[in-house]
C-alpha cells in the first residue's frame, strides 16, 4: 500500500520496498530529472511522483526510512530533490505508538501501521490520499480522506482480517 499524506508543507509517501530492477527505474529516473514524465511500475506511478515533485515547494518528508541499500540511495537523491528531508521513527516512538493504539484498543502486529498511526496522531494533517495498486485489504486504488476517517478504515480492515 503507498500513502501520500499531504498537510501543506508536509508530505510523506509510504513505498513499501519494492523489486530491486524498480528501485533502479525509479533512480535513474531520479537522477535523470524525468520523474514528472517516466512511467515507474510498481512503485507509484509517474503521473503521481511528477505530481509529486512539481507541487513541492516545502520541506517534506520520506517515511519510514529503508532498509534496503538501493531504497537508501533513492531517498539520499529525494533529499537533495525539491528541499525533501528524511524522518526517522526511534525504537522507542514506535513503542510509543503501539502503546496508544492498544489504549484506544486498536491492536495490530504491524509495524507499518503502527508508523502510520503514529505519525498521523502525531503531526496535524489534513488530507490522505491512498494509492493501492493491488486491492490491499480492500482500498480502492486511489482514495481521499481525512485522517479521521482512514484511521476509522485501517481500524475495521484490521479487525476484519484479524477476525474480530
């Protein structure tokens, strides 16, 4: 599932790590300056990252940070691309999150959610829109919302697939 969660200044996607022949599309793309015009499979498509980058005239944010090697050097090239800045999630904010969600008795084992959750309770944005390629737990392929209700979504997808 990919997130562009926009609030003005701040924007986050959400990219979960994809094959390695399209982080290499995508960098090149990057690199080459033709991001708004190539058409990246898999990832997010080129319309949405031209969107993307020819909107941003703030700081924003790519998050959660990577793992992977070749996802590591696509988010140094967005760091120097349109004033972008990487945010990390600590151990213990991640532990944080968790903890808030189990209050407002929203389990989950993932992580991701977890992140997200967080970061929306977390940082006053206004706006989400989902991009899902593949129908994941029943999202259209693009969908606005506020925050409070794509938390009130992910809650019942959770509990759905967790058969509650």
């Amino acid at each position: 599932m990919r997130f562009l969660i926009d609030k003005g200044p701040l924007v986050a996607t959400f990219i979960r790590c994809p094959e390695t022949d399209e982080c290499r599309e995508l960098l090149s793309s990057l690199k080459g300056e033709r991001c708004q015009y190539g058409d990246v499979q898999g990832i997010i498509s080129g319309y949405h990252i031209g969107e993307l980058f020819t909107k941003l005239s703030n700081p924003s944010i790519i998050y959660p940070p990577f793992k992977h090697n070749l996802m590591n050097s696509i988010v140094k090239e967005l760091e120097s691309f349109g004033n972008m800045r990487i945010f990390h999630m600590s151990a213990y904010h991640l532990d944080k999150g968790l903890e808030k969600m189990e209050e407002e008795r929203f389990y989950t084992s993932d992580v991701e959610e977890a992140n997200l959750y967080w970061t929306i309770k977390n940082n006053d944005i206004k706006r989400i829109v989902t991009f899902n390629n593949h129908k994941f737990r029943g999202f259209p392929d693009i969908k606005k919302q506020t925050p409070k209700e794509f938390l009130k979504d992910l809650k019942n997808f959770t509990f759905r697939n967790a058969g509650f």
